[in-house]
C-alpha cells in the first residue's frame, strides 16, 4: 500500500472523517502506535497521590491493570447500571465523578463537558478539535531547577488556531478552517 491510498478497514469502522488521516498511516506508523501503552504512570515526587494519564478514562473500582483497552480509549460515561458508555449522555454521567482514586487520573475524550476537575480526575478536554481550547495541566513546578513545594495544580489553555472537525466527532466532515480573532485577523 501507498501512502495516500485507502487503508483495508475489515471491521468497518474507520469512520469517513477520519479515513483520509489513516491513509496515510504506514506500516511503521501502525507498529509504532500499536507498541503505545494504554495509560502512563507519571513519576512525580511532588505529588500526593500516583498520578496516570489515559486518554479517555478508566471504570471506577476496577483496578489499572485489569482495565479494558477499548474502554480506555473511548469512555466517556457510565450507563445506569455503573457500566462503562461512549455515550455523553449514558444514565449515570460522567465517570470522572465516580472514581475515587487510589490514582490522580488525567484524561480527555470528553469536549462536551469540557474542563472537569473532580477530586480524583482531571479532565483536559476543552474541545480543540472544536474550535475551542488546548488545555494542560502543571503538575510538578520548578524554578530555576528546584522544586518548589506541592501545590494546587495550574492550568494553562491557548485557543484553537484552526477548527479541525465542524461537529462533536460523529459523522461530521473534517475540515481545516482558520480561525479568527475578535479584531477579524487570522491568529
């Protein structure tokens, strides 16, 4: 296969927003992505808990290495029986508010509730994709190479300097817009 030319999708479910993006995937970059782990633990003395970033989140009581990879990638809420959704809008809400620890987990996946900040889970999603914000979270401060002591964690969030899909990832067609300041000039 060519870079540029349609990518074999056997099980149906690269959807039509995302198929230009992956046919451009090599054989490397398919390796490379598959070799990923599905969360990362982060090492940070300052912290007062352990502290592990995954992209969408994790099933409350469930421990870290007995999660699911699929749920890792794709959850958003839980249903009405405690069970793990993709659904924004699944019975119970937002799992975030549900899971009480023993890690600080730090997740996105979830534009629509934005900025979530639960005493356990720090949602970063503020929508980029979207038009809206990247947003990150300082965990571990410093000056000039020395820790300052613990504290509350600090955000940081840049607007999107282009709208990369015009809907909310379902069904929507991908599209580069630049966009505008309040003055009308292209950032």
């Amino acid at each position: 296969r060519r870079r540029g030319e349609p990518m074999p999708d056997p099980l149906g479910k690269i959807k039509a927003p995302y198929a230009a993006t992956v046919s451009f995937l090599q054989e490397d970059d398919w390796q490379w992505l598959a070799g990923l782990p599905f969360y990362l633990r982060l090492d940070l003395p300052s912290a007062a808990l352990p502290v592990v970033a995954v992209h969408a989140g994790l099933v409350p009581r469930v421990q870290l290495e007995l999660q699911k990879p699929e749920v890792m990638v794709h959850l958003r809420s839980l249903d009405a029986d405690g069970q793990p959704s993709e659904r924004f809008d699944a019975g119970a809400g937002a799992w975030a508010k549900a899971w009480t620890g023993p890690e600080q987990i730090i997740f996105g996946h979830d534009a629509k509730r934005g900025l979530q900040k639960e005493q356990f889970a720090l949602g970063l999603d503020t929508g980029v994709v979207y038009g809206g914000a990247l947003t990150a979270v300082v965990l571990q401060r410093s000056l000039g190479g020395q820790a300052l002591p613990p504290g509350p964690e600090s955000f940081v969030s840049v607007p999107a300097l282009v709208l990369a899909s015009s809907g909310a990832g379902r069904g929507s067609r991908e599209k580069s817009i630049p966009l505008r300041t309040s003055a009308g000039n292209a950032p």
